[in-house]
C-alpha cells in the first residue's frame, strides 16, 4: 500500500490526444481510428491545480509525463501546467517523453525555461523515422528540438529499434551528438512485427517480419472476434518485482483517474485492451483524484 503522503513519483497522462498515427499504439489499430472506449481530454490547468495541490507537488520528487494513449504535444495548457509545477517545487525532476511533432518553436523555447528534461522520440533520420511515428515530420521534430536545446534546454534523443532503421543508429547518435542532444537511447522495445496502414485503412508497409492480414477488414474482423472471446490466461505463481512500489509511484490519467502504473490505466471498463478485464474487479471505488476524498484524506492505493 502506498499512502497518499509517502507518494514520490508521479507517471502523469496529460491528454489522451495524439497528433501522430503510431501502428503499435494502443489508440489505433495499425494506424487505423477505431478503438473506442477511452476519452478525448486535455488535462486543464485548474484540474491540475486539484489534482496537484501545492504541499503535494512539494513532497514530490519527480513527475514523469508521457501518456498512454495522447501526447504532450496536444495539451493545451502544457505550458501553463509544467510552469504551475515548476513553481511550486523548483526542486522537483519534470521529464517528458513526446513525438515533439507539434507546437511552435517559441513553445520548445519557453519549456526549457522551466527546467524541464525531454525525451524527444526520433526512430531514424528523415524518411525512416516516418514508417512508424506516422503523421508526424521528421524536419519539424528535428527543429523544435533545436529550438529547445538552443534555449537551454536537456534532451535526449530515444530511438525505438526496428529492422528498418537499426542501419542509420551510428548516424543517428552522430547526429545527436552535433546538435546538442544530452542523450542517446536505442532501445528495442518488441514493436517490430506488423502491418502498418493509413487513417483510410489503407496498407502502406511491414515493420518487421509477421504473420498478420494486410487487408484492414480482416485485421479488424480479428480483433473484433477476440474481444468476444478473451480468456484470461492461467499463468504460474511469479513473484513481482514492483517498480511503483519500490518507488513510491502513481499513474495519473488525463482525466484525474489515479492508478498504480501505466500498465493498469487504460480506462479499465471503458476501453478494450489486453489485460483490462482482470482490473476492473480491483476497482472497487471512486479513483478520481478530482474528487474531495483525494484531498482531504490520505488514501491506500494498491500496489
């Protein structure tokens, strides 16, 4: 159990949009909008005022913001809400992990004003990078990261690995390294075995090598067919190494849902997703840190 005041680490979702396609997103189905059951919201900044009481984000160490299904990009008060935590802990680690496929380059520019380190998702050089961050521009990422280091910013350069881009990884940290980047990551993260369409339902390519239909019908017929069928597995007694509790972590969803991890905040009972069906039973009340419970209580949450 994790009490409300012993909480050190928050894993925020800051808005369930996305400006980009990403055929292993859980948002889509290969790049296709039809996964229904989870809301489109932008965290607010009197939300996050709620959620995120003064005293709270004193007692923090760190927020990690990087949603499961949106993107910082898409939120509209970003600014404004980084800036209210910022103020209110000048101590505290804010990290943000993004497509950075949006956005001016005065808002790249006023977010390394508050001190804020970013992952900046770039899989490969121009081109490359596109086969899997669909939607978004390898030129535009490339120069709102420019804009942010230039102003000072900490970035770091995170390259998922895939068959088709594991060739350009040395000029990739080459590349890094001459603009600036504090970082470099490649890291192989199991996404290498699909088929990839566009928003029409359109097959473009494969990533990977895979067994997978390439018409979106079929695909979707599938799918369709095993939300029916789900049977939770029978898996042998493991013992879990958990990371949330080791270090005190939450996941808090766009819409103030509050969670012991990433991997059980998708909209338990709302959403479609591989595993949900075993949480929801564990969801016996209101986790809405929205609500007057969150602030004048101290909670256990499960872990």
């Amino acid at each position: 159990m994790i009490a409300y005041q012993d909480i050190k680490h928050v894993h925020l979702e800051i808005s369930t949009r996305c400006n980009a396609a990403c055929p292993d997103c859980p948002r889509n189905l290969r790049g296709v909008d039809v996964v229904e059951g989870y809301p489109l919201h932008d965290m607010q900044l009197d939300e996050a005022k709620t959620i995120f009481p003064t005293a709270f984000v004193q007692q923090l160490d760190e927020i990690y913001i990087n949603g499961n299904l949106g993107d910082f990009v898409t939120a509209r008060d970003a600014l404004p809400i980084v800036e209210y935590f910022r103020s209110a802990n000048p101590r505290l680690s804010i990290q943000v992990s993004t497509n950075a496929g949006a956005k001016s380059k005065q808002f790249w520019q006023e977010l390394a004003r508050f001190d804020v380190q970013v992952t900046f998702c770039i899989d490969g050089l121009a081109g490359t990078h596109e086969l899997y961050r669909q939607n978004t521009l390898w030129a535009t990422v490339i120069d709102n990261a420019k804009a942010f280091i230039a102003a000072g910013g900490r970035a770091t350069w995170k390259m998922i690995q895939f068959d088709h881009n594991i060739s350009e990884e040395a000029a990739c940290r080459t590349l890094a390294k001459d603009l600036g980047f504090s970082n470099f990551q490649f890291i192989d993260h199991g996404r290498n075995a699909f088929p990839v369409f566009d928003l029409r339902g359109n097959f473009r390519h494969d990533i990977g090598t895979h067994s997978q239909p390439r018409d979106f019908q079929q695909l979707h017929r599938i799918r369709e067919e095993n939300k029916k069928s789900f049977v939770i597995p029978e898996l042998a007694p493991t013992k879990i190494d958990c990371w949330s509790k080791k270090h005190k972590s939450i996941y808090i969803t766009a819409t103030g849902e509050v969670y012991p991890c990433c991997w059980m905040g998708f909209f338990p009972g709302r959403m479609y997703h591989q595993g949900n069906e075993q949480i929801v039973p564990l969801i016996d009340c209101d986790n809405s840190a929205l609500t007057v419970a969150w602030q004048v209580r101290s909670i256990g949450l499960i872990v």
